[in-house]
C-alpha cells in the first residue's frame, strides 16, 4: 500500500489578507477565504466598475420612445473589423460630447499594455497556507496542480495523467475539505455576484436535481439539446474525417446518433501554457453520451476512462467561449442586430410604417453594440484577456465568425444563428428546442405579416416604396443569399405527396427576413446570451483550458463573471404595450388590434411552453415570450 500522506511542511506566516466586506444576503456566513484582492489591476477595474454600473431600475415599453428623424445618408460609424462597422449614434439615448470623449479615453486607457499589460493569472482558489496533493480545486502553487474531478475516494490523476492511489481515510479527509472549500467558494461566487446574474435560463439544479448537476455526464445533453448548445447538434457523422490534420475527427464510436461539434474552435491559436478549444460529443438514440473526440489531445475519450472528466471540461468550456464570442457576440449583435438598426434607421423616414413596427426591436442596439466594439472586441479587451486566444486566435475567430454570417445567413429559411440547417427535429419529445422555435416564429411571424398587409395592399405598392426598396438594397449589400425583392424564390405548399411549389411574392420574402430578423434579436439572442449558470461555479465551465485541470483559476472566473454580468442588466420586455410607437394616421385603429393580437398570442404561448416543459426531460425556456427581452439592448 502506499505510504500515508505526510502532513505540509511548515510555512512562514503569510501577511493578512485585506479584509472581506460584509456578507451579502445571499451569503450569509461569507467566505473564509477571499483571493479575488490578488487579482491584477485590470481584472479588478473591470468588475468593480460593472458592479457600480448596477441599479434597481426596471426599464418596460415607455422607456421606448417613437423614433426621431436622423437625416439621409449613413450614421457616424466606426470600424469594428475589416468590412464591419457599427453606428456610433443612438437615438435612445443621450451621450454629449463630453461624456462620449471621456469614454474614448477610459477605452485607451483600460486597453493600455502599458498600463494593464496582458497577464494571465494562476491564482487558485486555496489558500497559499494550505496546500493539497488531489483534488478538484487549483491549489496556489502550480507545481501542485491536479484533476481529480471531485473527490470520490481511491483514484484521482495527477498532473501527468497518471493514476494516483490513497487510503481510504486520506481520501475521506479530503473529500470532507472538499465539501468545505465548495462551500466557501460557492459563497464567494453569490457574493462576488451581488445578485446581478439573471434567473438561469436553463435552471439544471432544478431540472436534474442533486449537487452540482452539471459536473455530470446527464449534463452534456442537457447542454446539448436544452441549454446553451441547444441549436447545434445534428444528426452524427458516419465516419471519421479523412483527411487527416490537428483538427481532424480520427474517429466517430459506434452507435453515434447525435453530435454537438465544436471543432470550428480548433484551429484558432492560443497563448502558451494553455490547450486548444475544440471538442465533439457523440450521444446515441436515447441521448446518452457516448464519448467525446477531444481536439487537443486528438483522441476519442469515453466515459470511464482516465481523461474523461477533463474532455468534459474541454467540452463544456469550448461550448461556453465559442457560442459566446461567435453566435452571440459577433452573429446576433454584431451581424444581424446591426443590419437590421442600419438598415431601418439610415433608409426609413421616423415616420415610415415599418420604421415604427421595427422600433422595438431596435431599441439600444446601437448604444450596446458600440459598447461591444471597445469592450469585447479588440486586443487587450476584455474578452481577449477573458479567453485564452492570443491576438491571431482572436482576429481568426472575429472574422470566421463573420465570414460564415455573412455566407450562410439565410433570413428566408427557418435557420438559426448560422446553420446549413434548421434545428435539429428528432420529434419533439427529444428536440423541444426545434418545436418551441417553430411555434415563436409562426406566432412572430403572424404579427409581421398582419401588420405589413396593413400598410401594403398590394405587391405593388410595396415595390413602389422607395424607401422599402432602399432598406432591401442595405440588407441584401450584407447578406449574399438575400434575392433581389421580386426573386424571393419558392414556397412549398400543402401536404406530402400533395406538396406544390408556387414562387414567393415581394410581401413574403420581406415578412419572412423580418421574421427571422426579429426571431433572433429577441428569442435567439435569450438563448445564446445568457451565462450565469455555467459561471456561477468555477468547475463547470471555463474560458481557458489548462492541462491536467478542471476548473477555471481564480482570475478566469472573474472575467468571465464580468462578462455574465452585463447581461443582467434588466431591459424592456417583449411583453409589453409598444402600440405607442404606432403611426397615428388612418391605419392606427388596425395596427393598435395586431399589436394587442401579437401580445395575446405570446401570452398563449407562454402558458403553452410553461405547460410542456413540466413533462419534458429538456426544460427548454428559450422561447418562452415572458422570459424575452424585445431587443438586443444589452
């Protein structure tokens, strides 16, 4: 037997630690241990300063106001990336001169390597006095590193991969430290949190039951086809990939139904001391994993075996960083978000009728996407200091990203985000996530078309407004698979093996774009927006990915609290009373009954998916009309 563990050496005496403010009502006994004051100067302004930014208000719909004239011709823009820009001016709010200066300067300043150079952190969430050989919590000395998984007794790894045996008392020992330090760091974070994360939109404590649901292996299809990664799986690759590369897929297990593959993150550079983003995880018939091909190591990993806890940690934190920068940051905001307020605000008058239906819907999408561009997007920003991508890695992924938006958007489809596809349909028993999306578009759909036949009696009459034409022209200059007006291709109508095609008329392609267009920056940007409830532990997902560790090191999870926080921020809902945006001309009586038709259909929608999901095993809130805001505003 191996011989039992030695007790550490003897330290010297560390100085005090600052001391911790008071407990928060969320964490009433506190934390016995605080290592956030370590932290470098930039991690710490950051979430100081987004803390401060946090109020009590409940912006509803009279915070939106009617739009106002901004003139012909392009608004103020600045470059976001090669090909890209964002307006600068935002009718919702009011920024000076003054305050607009000060906020260029606190951008140079916090983007300053002189300043704020970039340091990635291993500050572990144990105190330095208190050093362990195994377990789930990164110890403050690197040497010490481990990745046992969580306790459990007997076998743990070492920081090599190999397997490490103890007593049977040595590993209860540690197993009860464990419990305590998940006490104390799970207090941390709800204070740390300050009760500004948004209510989970995938609550898996309550969906799954038991401590720490999402450290199991349930957990990966409950990310898959509920949660965060809902829109992305599809049915499983039949073989390997062949041609072979560092980002291959060298081999698919039998029986693979299922894959959520994000190998797309492969091949994007990293700085030193940290793995390579990337995984794909096969499920079978039923759901269940099977194994995941872990890009970094380039091997198939199933359960059970050595290196499985830390493929699922690969996973989960290749997932969360990639649906984060890619499908929420760059395609919703910074893709179809800013077309759709560029296009409406630059080619429709503040008096056209379709500049009045889309004013809800593009409330604040300048002011945040601006905020975007100098705090997310650029060298030395926090998002590039968040994720373990170096300056290329960083560009590559910003323009992958928006190269494949721009490609293979295809607004008149039922795809979402950027998919060759819909989402995945294996009955919606097994994929609420595509059946719930289907019934919020035909219900968006409706409203779009009520209200657009209103104003527009005739394909004819659409296609004699200019301005129409103008809004079409800027969408189609962003979007390749966009068709001119009068070629907006077929439709297919009625049952199998009775299907005709008969071609889509002017008014149906322009209700379609905008349906998609609206679907993303209210349903599609809930979806892939929020985070809390994968950063509220620091086991469950990371933004970097070390060798040998699964949990995000001390400074990593602030970031990423940083970013999470922000979309707390509470903004208007979905629903709500806009018809105050509304035209009053002859058509208000009609326009005032689609607006109270819209929101009495989201109603009935959301009692409907409140119903299904109390029989559902994936408890998909994505769609749920009284959990959406109305637009991209923060």
């Amino acid at each position: 037997p191996p011989p039992p563990l030695s007790p550490p050496e003897p330290q010297q005496p560390l100085p005090p630690f600052p001391p911790l403010p008071p407990p928060s009502p969320l964490s009433p006994r506190g934390c016995a241990y605080d290592p956030t004051p370590q932290l470098e100067s930039h991690t710490r302004l950051y979430f100081t300063l987004i803390q401060m930014l946090a109020d009590s208000v409940v912006p509803n719909s009279l915070y939106i106001h009617p739009p106002v004239e901004t003139g012909a011709g392009p608004l103020p823009s600045l470059e976001v990336f090669p090909g890209l820009r964002v307006p600068t001016y935002d009718e919702d709010e009011s920024l000076d001169v003054a305050s607009s200066l000060a906020n260029q300067a606190f951008d140079g300043y916090v983007q300053s390597s002189l300043f704020h150079p970039l340091q990635d952190s291993q500050l572990g969430w144990r105190p330095p006095a208190a050093p362990r050989p195994l377990g789930p919590w990164w110890p403050a000395d690197a040497a010490e590193l481990s990745a046992s998984g969580g306790g459990g007794g007997g076998v743990g790894r070492g920081v090599n991969g190999t397997e490490t045996e103890m007593s049977a008392a040595a590993a209860d020992a540690i197993d009860a430290e464990d419990r305590s330090i998940d006490a104390d760091v799970s207090a941390l974070m709800r204070r740390l949190s300050n009760g500004m994360l948004p209510t989970p939109l995938y609550d898996y404590e309550k969906v799954m039951g038991g401590p720490h649901p999402l450290l199991t292996d349930a957990a990966l299809a409950h990310m898959a086809f509920g949660g965060i990664g809902a829109h992305l799986p599809r049915r499983a690759r039949a073989v390997a990939d062949s041609v072979a590369g560092p980002c291959a897929v060298g081999k698919v297990p039998r029986r693979a139904a299922f894959e959520l593959d994000m190998g797309w993150m492969c091949p994007l550079t990293v700085r030193p001391s940290f793995e390579r983003y990337g995984a794909v995880v096969f499920f079978d018939a039923v759901q269940r994993p099977l194994a995941i091909w872990w890009h970094h190591g380039r091997q198939l990993v199933r359960p059970g075996e050595p290196l499985w806890a830390h493929a699922k940690w690969a996973w989960r934190s290749s997932l969360m960083s990639g649906v984060t920068l890619k499908d929420h940051l760059t395609v919703v905001h910074l893709v179809l978000g800013n077309a759709l307020v560029t296009a409406a605000r630059e080619q429709l008058s503040a008096a056209h009728p379709l500049r009045r239906l889309l004013k809800p819907f593009t409330y604040r999408t300048v002011a945040v996407n601006r905020g975007a561009r100098n705090l997310l997007c650029q060298e030395l920003s926090l998002l590039h200091r968040t994720v373990a991508l170096d300056a290329a890695g960083l560009h590559a992924a910003f323009n992958a990203s928006i190269a494949a938006a721009h490609e293979k958007v295809d607004l008149l489809s039922e795809t979402l985000i950027d998919a060759d596809e819909p989402p995945l349909d294996a009955g919606s028993a097994r994929t609420p996530f595509a059946a719930d999306h289907l019934a919020f578009r035909a219900v968006v759909h409706r409203f779009v078309q009520a209200y657009v036949c209103e104003y527009y009696s005739s394909d004819q009459v659409l296609l004699d407004d200019a301005q129409v034409r103008q809004m079409w022209a800027a969408l189609r200059h962003r979007f390749r698979r966009l068709p001119r007006l009068t070629e907006g291709g077929q439709v297919l109508e009625g049952a199998w093996p009775l299907r005709r095609a008969r071609a889509r008329t002017p008014r149906e392609t322009l209700v379609q774009v905008l349906t998609s267009l609206l679907v993303h920056v209210t349903a599609v940007h809930k979806h892939v927006g929020p985070a809390g409830e994968y950063v509220s532990d620091p086991r469950y997902a990371g933004s970097k990915i070390r060798a040998g560790v699964e949990v995000a090191d001390v400074q990593a999870s602030v970031q990423v609290l940083s970013i999470a926080l922000v979309t707390g921020f509470r903004q208007p809902m979905l629903m709500d009373d806009y018809t105050h945006v509304l035209l009053r001309d002859a058509h208000l009586a009609a326009t005032r009954r689609i607006f109270d038709g819209f929101q009495a259909e989201l109603a009935a929608l959301s009692l409907e998916v409140r119903r299904k999901n109390a029989r559902r095993l994936f408890r998909v809130q994505s769609f749920d009309p009284a959990r959406l805001s109305s637009s991209v505003s923060i």
